[in-house]
C-alpha cells in the first residue's frame, strides 16, 4: 500500500517517535535496506520491494522532542510578504529549511507550529542551512505546484516563468572581472562518513551562475551571484573550484582563513539571498522582494578599508 512513496516519509510514519535526525542516519550509514541494498531517502517505494528497517530507540515524549519545540518558537523568521497563496521569509543563518540530516527542526516545522490554523504550508525551494534570505512558502497546493514549475524553468533560456534570484557573497580574494559567466558541471557525492558533498566534474549535471563585482579591497571581493540554474551548494562550489572561496564556508571554504575570520567579526558564512524576481503563483503580476543584508554582515564590510574604485576596470 506504500507504492511511490518515498523512503524517508514511510520511516517517518512507521517510526513515529524516533529524531528524523537519527533516521536519516541509519539511511546514510546503510542500516535500512531495500531489497538488500542500500537506498537514498528519496528513493520512492516499489511494489515488490522489501524493506529492512533496525532497531531504534524511541525519543522520550516530554525530553528531547519537548526541547525541540522549545527550540522551535524562538526562532525569528521575519515575514517578507504574504498573501493567501505565498509566504515569503528572511531565512536567518544557522538554521535548516527543515529537520532532517543531523538537524532537529527547521523553518518549515517552526512555521509549523507558530501558525497551527494554517492548513497547508510547504517549502518552495531550499537554502543552505549557512545561508541567510529569501525563502518562500506555498500556503495552497496550486501555489506550490506553480512556484516548483517556476524554479525548474529558471534553468531553460528564455523562459517566460522562470525566477530570477540573486544573492550577495563575499569571497577571499581579489576579484578581477566585472562581469563572469561561470559554467562548470556539478556532481553530487558522498564522503565515507555519509556526509553529501559537490564537486566540479564532467559527468555533474550542467550548472551555470553569473557574478558580478560590486566591491573589492585588499583580501576580499564582494560578488552578486546571479542563479540559472538552482543545484545544491551551486556558488560556494563554483567560486572555491575558481580559487575565490566564500568567506566563513566550512565546507568548501578555507579552514586557516575562516579561522582568521572569526577573530575578525565574521563568525558565519559570507553568503545572503537578498534579491528575487518572479511571476506571483496565482495572478502572474511581477513579484520584486528583498531582503536586507543581516546586521552582521553588515558591520564586517563596514570594518573593512573603503573598497577601490571599480571604474574603468580598476
């Protein structure tokens, strides 16, 4: 009665109790087996398949699970826009768009339980758990379905309903050209402790950013990164593959700079959604919302000398 259903959803109804974050675990480690083998979480169930689930421990009702929804209602997402089809947020950094691999809540169970009339309301897209900004929410099925056919577009040239998303990094480095196309395949991988990872290889699937230079100074560039396509990790992948890492990125940065950077002010990743353009789900009117850069990050630009001038290619 499970056909099509994803692997994790199913371990989730039929473990009820257990951490999504230790279910996700015994998936990466290989303990679940399907039909003998391993499987991803978002392997989708065949008839026929049979399923291995171990033993797990159940979470105590009124301990772990208690100190998550604690957790949960102090998170402060502020509202962006709303209307009866959309919800759009500033994501914070530091926090996943949802629990799961190693995270105990995310934005959309905090939503969740801060808003229990809410009959429906589903991510639309996701955010690195170190990247801060522009999230947005589906409140309608038909909504959500429009806004997931528009990420998909936002990779096919010239499509009239694609969106057009925008974010602002800085990176180690001295950034030289005003405007690059970046166009380097990604591949998706694991480390042998379960951990996915990205990296630049023929055989990833076609992956294309644009930069801009908005500032530079010394050791640092300020880039705008303009997304055509949306795969995972895609601009912290291209800038650390062309020499300039994002600052303050503990996957793909550099650990001896990063460190640096924290005695500096700049205790988290560099790397912020501030900008998106799209097609409103519902009525098509042109959508603009913006999200300010945090505070944080603010005050570590402002620390920095005044950047030189860019003109004339300077």
């Amino acid at each position: 009665n499970e056909g099509g259903q994803r692997l994790d959803n199913l371990l989730f109804k039929k473990c009820k109790g257990v951490p999504k974050s230790h279910v996700y675990t015994v998936v990466r480690s290989g303990q679940v087996r399907v039909n003998g083998r391993r499987a991803d979480a978002a392997y989708r169930l065949q008839i026929g398949d049979v399923l291995r689930i171990p033993p797990m421990r159940v979470a105590s009702a009124n301990g772990e699970q208690a100190a998550i929804a604690g957790a949960e209602l102090k998170v402060h997402l502020p509202v962006l826009y709303e209307d009866e089809a959309l919800l759009i947020v500033d994501k914070p950094a530091g926090i996943a768009v949802h629990g799961g691999s190693g995270e105990s809540f995310g934005v959309i169970e905090a939503l969740r339980r801060q808003r229990p009339q809410a009959r429906f309301l589903e991510l639309a897209h996701r955010l690195d758990r170190e990247t801060s900004g522009i999230l947005l929410l589906g409140k309608k099925r038909s909504a959500l379905l429009a806004l997931h056919q528009m990420f998909r577009e936002s990779g096919q040239a010239g499509a009239v309903g694609a969106a057009d998303k925008r974010y602002q990094v800085l990176v180690c480095g001295r950034w030289s050209e005003p405007l690059r196309h970046v166009r380097l395949p990604l591949l998706r991988y694991l480390l042998s402790s379960g951990e996915r990872r990205v990296r630049v290889a023929d055989d990833g699937r076609a992956a294309h950013t644009v930069f801009r230079l908005l500032a530079r100074w010394e050791r640092f560039s300020l880039l705008e990164a303009e997304l055509r396509t949306g795969r995972t990790h895609q601009i912290r992948v291209h800038l650390a593959h062309l020499g300039f890492p994002v600052a303050g990125d503990e996957k793909y940065g550099d650990y001896t700079a990063n460190h640096a950077l924290a005695r500096e002010g700049l205790k988290r990743m560099f790397l912020h959604a501030w900008q998106m353009r799209f097609p409103h789900p519902v009525d098509g009117r042109r959508m603009v919302v913006q999200a300010p850069l945090p505070e944080a990050l603010t005050r570590f630009v402002e620390r920095l000398a005044t950047p030189e001038s860019l003109a004339n290619g300077r």
